[in-house]
C-alpha cells in the first residue's frame, strides 16, 4: 500500500469512528412532515420516488393531486394499473387556475381535494400521505394554512409522513415541518423554448 494510500486509509478509518458515534445518537422515529418547494423542477419528482420507496417496501399509502387534473401523468398511471391495492391515488384538481379560470370551482376542487387528504392521513394504516401541489392551493388560499398547520400537528397518526409539493410554500407551513427542501432554479430547458417532455416531467 503506498503512503497516500494508508494516510487516506487512517483518515477514514477516524471518520468512520466519528460517523458512528453521530449515528448512535439517533434513535428516535416518528411520521414526518416534509415540504418540497422553490422554484426549481423536482419537487414532485422526489416525493413520487418517497411513495414508491414506500410501495416497494410493501407499506401502504395514498397520493392526493390538488392542482394536476385531466393531464397524461406516468407515475398515476404506473401506480393506478399496478399498485392501487396498496397506494390510493385521487386526482381531485383540474388544471392550474390560468387554465380553468374559474375561481368558485378551484376553491371547491381544493376542498374536496384536502377533505380526501385528511380521510387519508387519518388512516393510520397509510405509512406516507404525498399532497402533491397543495402549496399551490394554500397560496391562493383556496386552502387555509392555518387549518392544514393545526390538523398535522392535532390528527396525524404519529408513524404517518405527509409530504406536501409546490412552490411558494407559506412560512407557517416551513415552521411547523420536520424537513423542508427547497429547489433551487439554476437552468431549465423550458428558458430556451423546449417544452414538457413526457418521461421528464410527466
């Protein structure tokens, strides 16, 4: 073994000693509540990858779609035709609200959407409830923050992770969440006239 070889060797052998005891101090588990939002791509992405982390370890979950409506989407697809008997997927929005231009409606969709996420989350069979997109409706206040805020702290089970998308997540929501990401918009192929691509973003 040459000399950079064993100094790297010693180096990672006192990291690993470190690491472990760090990682010894961390017993605890319980149902978080996560938030994906900012402005760049990914937010849904990554908690899709949370559900089917889920399904794959063969625990039950649910999906609420408060925005995304009548669009082709993969991951419904895949999980309505293959694991519906343990993920339950509702697709409650129509659209983004430039597109139904209807007020009245998207404040009837994201209740009816938030009243199926709270049937969900309080099942505490569900290991993971994703409410994909239900920034969006907070930001508009078709659904109130506030409510949402005091219904996770009062009524989710203690084992249940709820994840929350979309941009724009409102501070309240961010202080009372146990993991907040926030994507950060560097570059983004939509900028230089590319469109949605299925496989990529849907």
């Amino acid at each position: 073994m040459s000399e950079d070889h064993a100094r790297h060797a010693i180096k990672m052998a006192k990291k690993k000693i470190a690491r472990d005891k760090i990682m010894s101090t961390k017993t605890g588990e319980k149902g978080l509540i996560m938030v994906h939002t900012g402005k760049g791509k990914g937010k849904s992405s990554a908690a899709f990858g949370m559900i089917f982390r889920c399904i794959a370890h063969d625990m039950k979950c649910g999906v609420v779609q408060f925005i995304k409506g009548g669009m082709e989407c993969g991951e419904r697809n895949l999980i309505t035709e293959r694991f519906g008997d343990i993920c339950e997927f509702h697709t409650m929005g129509e659209g983004f609200t430039w597109e139904t231009q209807d007020k009245a409606r998207d404040i009837e969709m994201a209740q009816a959407a938030w009243a199926k996420a709270k049937e969900l989350i309080r099942d505490d069979s569900n290991r993971m409830v994703l409410l994909d997109e239900i920034n969006i409706a907070m930001r508009y206040d078709y659904v109130d923050v506030n409510e949402v805020v005091a219904f996770l702290q009062a009524e989710k089970p203690p084992l249940t992770h709820v994840v929350l998308t979309g941009r724009n997540a409102k501070e309240e929501l961010i202080e009372a969440a146990d993991l907040v990401t926030e994507m950060e918009l560097v570059k983004h192929p939509f900028r230089s006239g590319v469109k949605a691509q299925i496989g990529v973003e849907y």
